[in-house]
C-alpha cells in the first residue's frame, strides 16, 4: 500500500438537525491523515485540530486525536460553555445531557465522544 497523507479544513460551515431544528454554526477545523511508517491501518492516525463550533446557544472548541484504528487510541480536548438541554434534544447527544447535568461539559463530552467511538470502532 502506498504512503497516504492527507491534510484537510473546514471553515465557517453549519449543520442542521431538522428532526430536532437544532443548528450547530460556525464550524471550523483543520485536520491530517496519515496511514503512517507502516503504510496500514494499524500506523494509522487521524487528527482535527482547533474544532471550534457554536451549537445553539453554547460555544465549544477543542482537538481530536485517534491512532492505531486496529485498537482505535483516542485523545480529545474539549473546552466549552454548553446548554446541555440544547443536547438533550439532539439524540446523538442525549447521553451526555442525561449523564452530566452539571454542566462539565469537558468530561461529560470526552465520556460519552470515546464511548461512542469505541463502539463505532471507525
């Protein structure tokens, strides 16, 4: 397999939930690809830097690190000022709303973001 590396961005854009009518603007990232030494899946690693969006009336920002996507290895940083009912409502996020209600959206969201990637297994 050939070396792949792969750079890549996103600025200003929007995604709507029109089930929930919830809208998370302004999204912004930068990101980087690579397969790695070893050319495979295991020396692979994925990362989206500098992630700022601002989902309904809230604001987060933070960085997203996954390797080895044989045994996916993820670090995440995620700083935000959050209104978790506006989650609650957006069934991707309901699990974070219901299990972190005190607002800690930086541990609350690192929980629930590495359980569902784990389960994904991308």
């Amino acid at each position: 397999m050939p070396l792949i590396e792969l750079s890549f961005s996103c600025d200003d854009a929007w995604v709507h939930n029109t089930e929930a009518d919830r809208k998370l603007d302004s999204l912004a990232f930068k990101g980087y690809y690579t397969n790695g030494a070893g050319r495979s899946l295991k020396t692979s690693e994925l990362r989206i830097l500098n992630m700022n969006a601002k989902p309904g009336k809230g604001i987060f920002k933070g960085n997203f690190v996954m390797r080895d996507f044989t045994d996916p290895k993820i670090l995440m940083q995620v700083n935000g000022d959050l209104q978790l009912e506006f989650y609650r409502r957006i069934s991707w996020h309901q699990r974070l709303a219901t299990n972190n209600r005190t607002g800690d959206s930086q541990n609350g969201f690192k929980n629930w973001w590495t359980s569902a990637c784990q389960r994904s297994r991308w």
